[in-house]
C-alpha cells in the first residue's frame, strides 16, 4: 500500500500545481487569454498527468501491488470529480472546444488556441509524469521504467468495433454534458465523474475508454501493435463522430453549419386555440341570426 499512497500524493501534487498555475495566470493574463491558453493548458497537464499514473496502476497494481480494478476505479472518481471541481471552466478536450466553436460559443482563433493549449499541456503533463517516474519512489515505477519500451496497443478488438466504442463513449458523455450544462456545479461535478467511471468500466477492456483525442494520442499513440492511421481512426475520428451524433440528437442541428432543424419541428412560442375561436364564431351566428329574425318580426305584430 505505500506504493499506492505515493501515488495518491502525486495526485494532489499535480492538482496543487495546477491549481497555483492557475490563479497566478488568472492574475497576470487577460480574461480572453487566460480562459483560451492558460486554463486549457493547466487542465491539460493535471489530467494528463493523473491518467498516466492510474493507467500505470492499472497495469501493473493487480500483479504488482495486489489490489484489484475496484481501487481504480474509486480512484477514477474521486480525481475526476476533483478536475471537474478544480478546472475553473477548463474542458481539456478536443471534441468539447470542437462542439463550442459548432455551437457558435467559440470562434475559429479561440478554438485553434484552446486545442494547441491542451496538446501543449498533455505534452508537459507527459514530460512531468516522465520525470517523476524516473525518481523510481516505488517498485511500481521501476516496474513502469522497466516495460515502458515495449508499451503494447489499448485496442483489444477489430478497428471497427474499437471506432464504434470509442464513438459511443463520447456520444453518451456529450449528452450527459448538454443536459447537465446548465445544473449546479454540485450535481453536475458528481454526475460526470460517475458517467466516466462507468464508460472506463464497461469500454475498458476494448480500447481503453479514452474518449478524448489529445489524451489518446500521448498516452497510446506511441506503443506498438497498430498504425498511426488505426490510431487515428479509432482516438480521433470515433469519438469526434460520437459528438456530432449527440449535437444532433440533442439540438436537432448543427448551427456553425446550417440553421434549419432537421430532427424536431419548431413550435410558436404562442399556440391560437382555433378549436376554441371557430367554436365561438358558431356560436355568434345563430345569435346575430335570432337577433335578427327577432328585429324583423317585431314590426309585423
């Protein structure tokens, strides 16, 4: 278990650092610069480095450390609710600044410099987890130095059915994220950390349950058994393919590209009960209609 709480203190290590970064660019950028550089590349760098040791704990913990998938897992959600409560609006995600700029909540600089602010902070946060791996503080560290060479693929099943799982990992995480973008901080932190401890769980096995294109790409892209092209298919397009499909599904359109709705028919905000107005006109008619016949009988008597 000493390997396992120096893991848990370079956890909160990575989050305090990130954390100081943080409020010191918060003080010395400005807001547009902060929110696009600074914020993405800190968010970037703390879940880069947090994934790099749990997938190091996952490998080698069960054998190595005697402790199951179970501990990761709780890990897992414990660190992502603490990103979600630390990341300060931070997405770290390629496919989330993505559906931003679709959703016309970003343009087209301040989407380009989000995305090369997380691939400059999973860059950094692979160097760091690198460095720190190579003080050997655990057995299991010298273990990870030891097999770093010989990384195998994540992709344990065909390329199609890997895009399809990637794809559909990033489909229902994005619907999660549109129905709870507007809940309080408080339910919508829990919520996701809970929606990515499940999909890890259940898509795991087949191809590492990334779901996020920069944090595939540093942490998978290098080992051997596929192509960079398989990788590619896989890491990237499935699940940017997996957001457009939950865009539509969820706005019916996608308003970057085309403004007409092509899933859900648009109401008037206002409804005419014409059932209730035709009724009334009917009902008008044989009144004026009496009235009528009543005014012209009267001078005959």
């Amino acid at each position: 278990m000493a390997g396992l709480n120096v893991s848990i203190a370079f956890f909160f290590l990575v989050v305090g650092v990130c954390q100081g970064l943080r409020r010191l660019s918060k003080r010395l950028l400005s807001p547009g610069a902060y929110g696009c550089l600074a914020r993405e590349l800190a968010g970037s760098l703390q879940l880069c480095s947090s994934c790099l040791e749990l997938r190091m704990l996952l490998e080698i913990g069960p054998w190595g450390g005697g402790f199951g998938p179970d501990v990761v897992l709780t890990l897992l959600f414990f660190l992502f609710a603490l990103h979600g409560a630390s990341f300060d609006g931070a997405s770290a995600n390629p496919t989330v600044s993505l559906q931003e700029f679709l959703l016309l909540e970003s343009n087209l600089t301040a989407t380009a410099a989000k995305l090369l602010a997380q691939a400059a902070g999973m860059g950094t946060g692979w160097a760091f987890t690198k460095l720190y791996w190579s003080w050997e503080l655990t057995h299991f560290h010298l273990i990870q130095n030891l097999i770093a060479s010989e990384c195998s693929s994540s992709i344990h099943t065909s390329l199609h059915h890997a895009a399809f799982v990637e794809g559909t990992c990033s489909f229902l995480f994005h619907l999660v994220l549109f129905k709870l973008c507007q809940s309080q901080p408080i339910y919508r932190v829990p919520a996701l950390a809970a929606t990515v401890t499940f999909l890890t769980y259940i898509a795991g096995p087949f191809t590492g349950a990334f779901f996020n294109p920069a944090l595939a790409a540093v942490t998978t892209f290098r080992c051997s058994g596929n192509s960079f092209w398989d990788y590619v298919q896989v890491y990237w397009l499935g699940p940017f393919a997996g957001m457009l499909a939950a865009l539509l599904l969820y706005q019916g359109n996608i308003p970057r590209l085309f403004q007409k709705n092509l899933l859900y028919s648009q109401k008037s905000k206002y409804k005419i009960p014409k059932a209730r107005v035709g009724a009334h006109v009917e009902d008008d008619e044989p009144r004026h209609k009496r009235k009528g016949q009543k005014s012209r009988s009267e001078p005959r008597a």
